[in-house]
C-alpha cells in the first residue's frame, strides 16, 4: 500500500509474475486521503480488470468500476436546496457532502457578495450550510452547487 495506490496479488498468479494495481481515484467514489481508508493490507477484494499488459505482467485494476455511480440517484437533485456539511475549504470554494459518496462545490463567490481572500473567512470545516444544487455532471462526476438564499452570484 502506498500513498498513489496499491498492488494486488492476483489469485492464480505466481509471486512477483503478474500484479495488480489499483489507483487512489479508482478504489472508491469517496474523497479520500490515503487508500488505507478504503482497503486494508491482506484484504481479499474484487475488482474489475481495466487494462492487461502481458508484456509487462501489470494488471491495472478498479473497485469502483464494481460499484454504482452515486452521482446516477443523485442526479434528479437539480435546482434543489440541500443541506450539507463542509468537508474540505480550498483557495476558491468549499467542498459540501450532500449525502453518502456525494460532495458538490460552492464556489466562493457563493458564499458572499464581498470580496474575501479566502472561504475560510466566512466558513469553517464541519460547519452545516444550505446549498443549491446548480448542476450534477455525471460524465466529469461533478457537482455544482450555488447559494441556496441569492447570496453571490
């Protein structure tokens, strides 16, 4: 397990002959920090294969290719005003979990009509705000969000 992912011993194949890989952005739809939030060293797992390079003996896999997009039974959110919490403050937004698998952005010109150098004057991480939900992505896998009471623009 390493910071950019981890390798897999793939069932069947002698040690070192054949590995499997998989990518932080693949081994979950959850925003996480290091893949030990998603799997742990030993833990056996099905994945779906991406790419094979017999040549090499690598084996790119994916787990979440295995499981539903949570953006698809999010989608119909459209024009809706949610609550959420603040999950991460960056240079220019906040990042909003609106439900499990599911975090949107608010851009900061969202969240105040005066000029701010940074969201997190005006915010803080763990903090509830009402949001709107401006756009669902399914193609980037992305939120928009938008002020849910006028404010910005």
């Amino acid at each position: 397990m390493h910071n950019f992912g981890v390798f897999v011993h793939l069932d069947g194949e002698p040690d070192g002959l054949c590995t499997g890989f998989i990518r932080v952005p693949d081994l979950t739809w959850s925003r996480i920090d290091h893949p030990s939030e998603a799997v742990k060293a030993g833990q056996r797992i099905t994945a779906e294969v991406i790419v094979a390079e017999t040549r090499s003996g690598q084996v790119t896999l994916s787990l979440k290719a295995l499981q539903e997009d949570p953006l698809i039974r999010f989608a119909d959110h459209v024009g809706r005003v949610v609550t959420g919490r603040i999950t991460k403050i960056i240079p220019f937004g906040v990042f909003v979990q609106l439900a499990p698998e599911v975090e949107g952005l608010l851009h900061i010109s969202e969240l105040t009509d005066e000029p701010v150098e940074t969201p997190d004057q005006l915010v803080r991480e763990g903090e509830l705000i009402a949001v709107k939900v401006a756009e669902v992505d399914l193609q980037r896998h992305r939120v928009r969000l938008c002020a849910a009471d006028g404010a910005g623009s």
